[in-house]
C-alpha cells in the first residue's frame, strides 16, 4: 500500500536494534512492580509484550513513557543514545523517536482527520494566518502512506475503530513539525498498548495488517494484547512477564496458542471459596433472564438460583457490564424479559428494577456509584432513603443508626461517621457503596468488578460479604478481571465475548487455564450459545 | 456474620468495637482550620459591622433602628431571590434567569393590580404563577435535553428582559393599591413585614433540603448525576422541579420586590441576579462549607447587604454596589476552590 505511493525511503537495516531495556526495576510502596526485567526489540519486527494483570506490563511502558519514574540501576537505550533508566523523561523518550498509542487513542472526534493530525502542533501558516491548504497536504500524503482512503475533512467519529487507530498511530509517528515532512520519514519505536483490544475481529485484522507494513518500514513495533491467537498472527518475537519478572524472549515461530496460554498464566489455583455453598441446584430460581436483548447483545437467557454465584468472564467490550446495566434499568432493553421471583421486571427504570430487587455495584467508584463529596451516612441511604421517612419528613437520626450500623456491620475504617466518602480509602469506599446495596436486602446482587483498586484486606472481607450475601439467599452475578476472584467466588462461570456467552461451566470444571484460554484467544467472532 | 467464634474472630470483633466507637463520637470537636472554614464569613460580618459602628462617618446612622429596619427589608428581596438561586445550585445546576423572572413577575402584578383591578392578593398569586412557569419551562430544558443550565437561563434571562420592556411599554408602573404598599413598608412586631416573608422561606427551604427526599436527591445528583441514576434518582424531572421552585420563589420576590418600591418598570429584574448569586456562593463557604446551604446564604445576603449599606453612609456612590457584588462572587469562588482543593489533597 504504501510503496504505491513511492515515498517509502526508509532505512532498511534488520540488526538494528530500536529499544534495549537492561536491569529495569521499580519499587512501589509494599509491591516490586518489576524486578530486573531485560527487553530487547530489534527495528523492523513486531514485538508482543505478554502477561496477565500485575505482570508488570504497564509499569514497563509508562516508564518508557517517562511518566513514571524507574528505580536506579537500569538502563534504557534507544537508537543510539542510552540514559540510566531513573533520568527517563518524556521530552526525551519523544527525541529518540519513541512513539506511544494507548488504549484511550487522544482523537477528537468532532474535529477532521486533518485537525486531529494537526492537534497540539504548529500548523503551518500564510501572512500570519493558518495556510488551510497545506494542512490538508499534508494531511493528505500521511494518510496516503498510511493506505487510508479517507477525505481530511471527514470528522473522526465516522471513522471505523480500525481507521481511527491507523491514524492515532499515523499521528504519533508523523512528525508534522518537520517543515517538509521529512522526519516523518525516520523509523521510530512504536509503543501500541492494548490497540485491538475493542475492536470487532475484521477492524482488528485490519490493524495488524498496518502493524505489519510499520514494521516492514523499518520501525520497530512493540504489542500490547490480551488476544494470545493475534500475538501468533502477527508478533515476530514474544517477551512473556510475569508478576514483574521477564519470562523469556523468544520467536513466535513454533509456539502453539496452548503453550503460550500455560506461559502466561502458569499461577497456581487459588484457595476456596470463603464459605461452603448448599448444592445451588436444589433452590428455585430466584433470577430469570429469558431472550434479554439489547444494542450489542445478543439474546441472553439466563437462571439464577437462590444462593448461587454466577461469574461473567471475559474482556473489556465483551458486553458484561452492558449485560448488568440491562438487567438493572440502566441501558435500553429491546427484547427478552426478566423475572425476580417469578414477577416481571419493568424495562429501563432503575428504580423499578430495585423495587423488584437487584442492586447493581458500578464498576467505576469515582462517578458512577461513589458520591465523594456527601457524608458516608447519606452514601449509605442512598438507595434506601424512602425507608427513613417519618410523618414529618425523613428521621436524621434513624437514617444516622441505620448508617452506623452498617459501617458496624461491614468494619469500615473511617475518621468518623460524618467524614464524607473521599476521604476513605478505595476499599473502604467500597465496602461503604457494598453496604448501602446490602440496606436494599437485594434478591439479585449485579457486581461489576467489587474488588478493581481495592487492597488485599478488603478485598478478602469484600468476598466474605459476597459469600454472606449469597448465604441468605440472594442471586448474584459476578463481573471480574480478576480470574482468581472467579474461580473463588462463583458457583458458575460463563464466558463473554462480543455480546454473546461463548462458554460456561460449573465451578467443579472451570480452571484458571480454561479461563485464561478465553481471555487471550477470544478475539474470534462464535456463534451465541443461545 | 458465623455462629462459630475462633480467637481471630473476638480479636476482629474488639477491633470493630473500637471502630463503632470511633463511629458513634460524631465529629463535633473541629479543628481550628475547621472552625474558621464554618464562622469566617459570620467573623467578618461582624467585623464590618464593628467597623461600620463605630467609624465618625457611619456611627450616627448605621446602627439605628431606621437603618436596620431599611437594611433587612431591602435585603428580604435579594435573600429570597438567593435561596431561589441554591435550589438549582444545590443540583449542580444555574438558575441566571432569576432576576429577570422577578422583573417580569414584579410587571404582571403591578399591570394586574393597576390596569386590570385585580385584587391583590389574586395578581400575586397570579404573578407567582407566572415564575413558577418560566421556571417549569427551563427545568424541563435543561433537565430532559440535559443541555447547559447556564445558557438556557442566560437566554430565558434576555428574552423575559425584552418580554418585560415589550409589556411595560417602556413605562414605570405606579398606582399600587395601599394594602400592598403596606405589606412591603409596615412592621410586624417591629420587624418589617417582607423580612417574616422570607423567614417563611427559610424554614420551608431549609426544611426541603435537609428533611426531603427531594432534596437529597437533589444533593446527590448535584454531586454526581450518573451515581444519582444508577441509585433510581429520576434526574430529569428532579432538576426540572429544582427550577420550577426556584422560578416561583423568583415569583414571589418580585410581588415583595413591588410592594416595597410601589412601583415596576423594565428595568428592575436584572441587577438581582449576581447579588443573588454573590450571596450564594458566600453563602457555600460557610456553616458547612462547599456546600450551598440556606443559613450560609442569609449570612452572605446580610454581610453583602451589611457592607454596601456602610458604603452607602460613608458617601459612596451607586457604583459601589455592582463593585462589591462582583468582587464577592469571584471571591467566594476563587476561595471555595481554593479551599476544596487543600481537602483533596489532604484525604489523599
């Protein structure tokens, strides 16, 4: 694609190395994020950098960011030039050509392909003013060496994701600053983190079909993916970490979905669940989710029975917290029904599906559950503050007992009871929104990530509460990262992906590797199980 | 939570008592950083009245019954229109129609009372009505359309401007029947009759906040309107209702505002809303501060109308008291985020 435009006039050197990382360590306060970890990535390959969560994978790449500072005795060489890892700044990971795209790409899309092109950088100019025209030039021959066919004009929010991370990483590796371009020629070091990890599986072939024209321009391409089928489609080398540790380097030639899978997980199972469950089986179902359609999902029937945990897997965009926003008001349901007890839900009104019984735990604290500048006492009533009204109005100190003995009753450390939820920590915050669904006596409990930032303590009593919950009776579903904290807690685990269940199976059967197999490789549009 | 009790668990069990202990000592003792948080504008209120009182220029007058009396009934109008202003505020939202609402409710009493003979307590109510509906009107733009509360009201705001100067024909009304005038200028048990008004809005909207639900969750949508939702919160049709209060107590303000003067004209409305606003958002760094609160607005009502009245003795003209109310809004502001940002940082 690009040679058809005849520009290409890279250096084409293969032992040219882009990046080498030596004895690279960072300490945070209580966890070694890494430990002596070695990377070396030669120009012109694509190179997957592997590992589950906490391996160490983002720390490794905000230090080459310089965001984050490393801790002394490493070394990171780039191109020519090599600094002690400690000195590492942005203006200087920037000047040796080192390219980030995160997951989050930085596009307006309100603006044009040329505007975001242009974003944050000099445009050139005419008698003072912008020179429109070149701007468009140049906008045009980038996208040309790209292969996008897009007009400058067209506004980003009609690009397809694919298109619109082509030009993310169009952007970071232009240097439109160079008044004729000529920079923009130069290899430089590609830092993709996680840029498959929401697209549709043709959108992501498409990415990696430009990876690989990048890399055979002579730029050398570090990958960040959960998918392990896309890292063997498209990496020339893997570096596997694992809890901060490099594993080991090593072409991907040769290496079979399966053995990367035990590479990367290759942990342990984990200890049981808190406390023994009766035989879910023998319950009614307390639960009834039957042909629940909705924008992105596919139909989705589903029985939870009274005491039973079930546990959603599977990515970020695999549906699992549209399905629990459906269940529980908040997104458009189009199709399907849902039963509590035997009685219908009313679609899209929370209040309605609270009446009926599910309490929902948003995944993001900060802004969809969390009220940081109120009282911890009105963060507990939240959801049940109708139950404190009196004759004349609601009853404070009521409302207050109700809210002391919850924070009692789930051990929350806080300054006192009139602090205001901020100034607790994450996992006390936590216990505290945890708390005001429990006020509800849920019959259905929708938890989405409950233990996401939250330390080791609380997290263990987060669990027990779960547990606790599930014991007297309520249904509970499970949305989690955390493949250890499924297999803990669920009694049932079902796998998502792209809006449909790809798998499921009872706690007995389900394994860290059959889970960690969905995770990496569920980047393949299947059939729905329903 | 078990019915088994290991040595770990009685050991957990004393912890948690300590902690319900921690819990139920209510956080009374402040700090002194605290302290001067909650009473720093009350402090200096009483500062500039000290200042007032005794100063050559202003001793004379200032603390004479007359002056008070002048004071707090001028004051009953701003104040009522400020606690209009906290009820959107409180939801995170603005109300800068407010004084443009009292203008054109002001007009249609007077127009009722005068050309029309309407008794006068059917043109006030009339004249309320018609601030409750303008109010209703942005609350369910802003609320539904979920758009910038700010420019919808701004836009009400010009348009009522021009409604008003259209409807008034350029005239000031006069003529207002005497039982009006007498509402706005007579005293009951020595305290002018407006200022019993707005004691009646205190406690009703004091009592809205604190004892509703509605005002809770006007508190908590104000705070995080997502969060608010996914608690059940119709967030809509709350904010909806949050300008509907505030446009009738604009309403009313300006029944009380035209009793007062004993006259309306086109361009009464507008210069109320910053003082409104001024006081407001003094009003939120004080008594529980960051938050708006209807004591903390009184207080910032009376120190703003406090010190454009000593202003006013010591021989200051009429530009004075735009000066202040600017100042005073980007002040408390500036100051309120100075101050939320030093808690921030202190909780983390």
């Amino acid at each position: 694609m690009a040679e058809a435009t005849g520009v290409v006039t890279h250096r084409r050197d293969p032992q040219r190395v882009a990046l080498r990382v030596l004895a690279l360590s960072k300490t945070y306060p209580g966890t070694r994020a890494l430990d002596s970890v070695e990377l070396q990535v030669q120009a012109g390959t694509v190179h997957a950098l592997v590992g589950g969560n906490g391996s160490g994978k983002s720390t490794l790449i905000k230090i080459l960011a310089g965001v984050v500072p490393a801790d002394p005795g490493g070394t990171i060489a780039v191109g020519a030039d090599s600094r002690p890892a400690e000195q590492l700044t942005p203006a200087w990971a920037y000047g040796q050509r080192m390219r980030f795209v995160h997951q989050d790409l930085g596009l307006l899309g309100d603006l044009t392909v040329a505007e975001n092109l242009f974003l944050g950088r000099r445009y050139p100019t005419t008698a003072g003013g912008i020179s429109w025209r070149r701007v468009h030039a140049r906008a045009r021959r980038i996208l040309d060496q790209q292969g996008l066919d897009l007009p400058t004009t067209a506004r980003v929010h009609t690009l397809r994701p694919a298109e619109q991370t082509i030009l993310a990483i169009a952007r970071a590796i232009d240097d439109v600053d160079a008044p004729d371009g000529s920079r923009a020629l130069e290899p430089s070091l590609l830092v993709l983190d996680e840029p498959t990890a929401r697209l549709p599986a043709t959108e992501a072939a498409r990415l990696i079909a430009a990876m690989r024209r990048l890399a055979g321009e002579g730029h050398g391409v570090v990958f960040v993916s959960h998918h392990l089928d896309e890292i063997l489609d498209c990496a020339d080398v893997l570096t596997v970490l694992r809890d901060g540790r490099h594993l080991l380097t090593r072409p991907t030639a040769g290496v079979s979905a399966a053995e990367l899978t035990a590479l990367v997980a290759g942990r342990p199972t984990v200890t049981e669940r808190p406390q023994p469950q009766p035989q879910p089986a023998s319950r009614p179902p307390v639960a009834e989710l039957r042909g629940l359609t909705a924008l992105g999902l596919a139909p989705m029937s589903l029985d939870i029975a009274a005491g039973e945990i079930v546990g959603l897997a599977g990515l970020t965009g695999s549906g699992r917290t549209g399905l629990l926003e459906l269940v529980c008001g908040a997104r458009r349901r189009t199709g399907g029904s849902v039963h509590i007890d035997g009685r219908a839900v009313r679609p899209n009104r929370v209040r309605a599906a609270m009446r009926s019984g599910i309490a929902y735990l948003p995944a993001d604290r900060a802004s969809a559950s969390g009220f940081l500048e109120l009282p911890l006492i009105e963060n507990l009533s939240a959801a049940t503050l109708r139950e404190h009204r009196g004759p004349f109005g609601l009853r404070l100190k009521h409302e207050r007992a109700a809210g002391v003995a919850l924070l009692e009753r789930l051990d929350v450390r806080a300054p006192s009871s009139g602090a205001v939820l901020r100034q607790l920590s994450g996992g006390n915050q936590q216990k505290v929104i945890l708390a005001r669904w429990i006020a509800t006596r849920p019959r259905l409990l929708l938890l989405d990530e409950p233990t996401q930032g939250v330390d080791v303590g609380a997290r263990d009593d987060i669990h027990h509460l779960i547990a606790t919950m599930a014991g007297e009776g309520a249904a509970v579903v499970i949305v989690s990262s955390d493949t250890d904290e499924l297999l803990r807690l669920s009694d049932r685990i079902l796998v998502l992906d792209r809006g449909h269940v790809t798998d499921e199976r009872p706690r007995s059967a389900a394994s860290r590797s059959w889970l960690d197999e969905h995770f990496y490789r569920a980047n393949k549009p299947r059939k729905g199980a329903s | 939570m078990s019915d088994t009790s290991t040595g770990a668990e009685s050991v957990a069990a004393t912890a948690r008592g300590a902690t319900a202990e921690r819990h139920r000592r209510t956080a009374r003792a402040l700090s002194r950083g605290e302290l001067g948080e909650r009473y720093g504008l009350v402090a200096l209120l009483v500062a500039v009245t000290l200042v007032f009182a005794v100063s050559p220029e202003t001793s004379a007058n200032f603390l004479s019954a007359s002056n008070i009396r002048t004071l707090l009934g001028n004051q009953a109008v701003t104040a009522i229109l400020a606690l209009a202003a906290i009820v959107p505020l409180v939801a995170g939202e603005f109300d800068v129609s407010i004084g443009a609402t009292l203008g054109l409710s002001s007009m249609v009493a007077a127009k009722l009372m005068t050309e029309q003979g309407l008794p006068p307590v059917a043109a006030a109510a009339a004249a309320t009505a018609v601030g409750a509906t303008v109010g209703a009107v942005v609350g369910i733009i802003v609320g539904y359309l979920r758009v910038s509360s700010f420019v919808i009201s701004l836009g009400m705001a010009t348009l009522l401007g021009g409604v008003v100067t259209w409807y008034a024909k350029g005239l000031t009304v006069v003529g207002i029947p005497q039982p009006v005038l007498d509402f706005g200028n007579r005293n009951t048990l020595g305290v002018p009759r407006p200022v019993w008004l707005l004691v009646l809005t205190v406690l009703l909207l004091a009592y809205l906040l604190r004892y509703t639900i509605f005002g809770r969750t006007l508190l908590a949508i104000g705070v995080s309107r997502r969060a608010a939702e996914l608690v059940g919160i119709n967030s809509n049709i709350r904010i909806a209702l949050a300008f509907l209060v505030s446009g009738t107590l604009a309403g009313a303000a300006g029944v009380v505002q035209l009793a007062r003067t004993g006259s309306a004209s086109a361009q009464v409305g507008p210069g109320f809303t910053l003082a409104a606003l001024a006081a407001a958002f003094l009003g939120a760094t004080a008594i529980t501060p960051g938050r708006f609160n209807v004591l903390g607005t009184l207080v910032g009502v009376v120190f703003v109308g406090v010190t454009v009245n000593g202003l006013t003795l010591m021989g200051a003209a009429d530009w004075v008291e735009p000066v202040f109310n600017g100042t005073a809004v980007i002040a408390a502001v500036s100051l309120s985020a100075i101050v939320a940002r030093r808690k921030a940082r202190l909780a983390a």
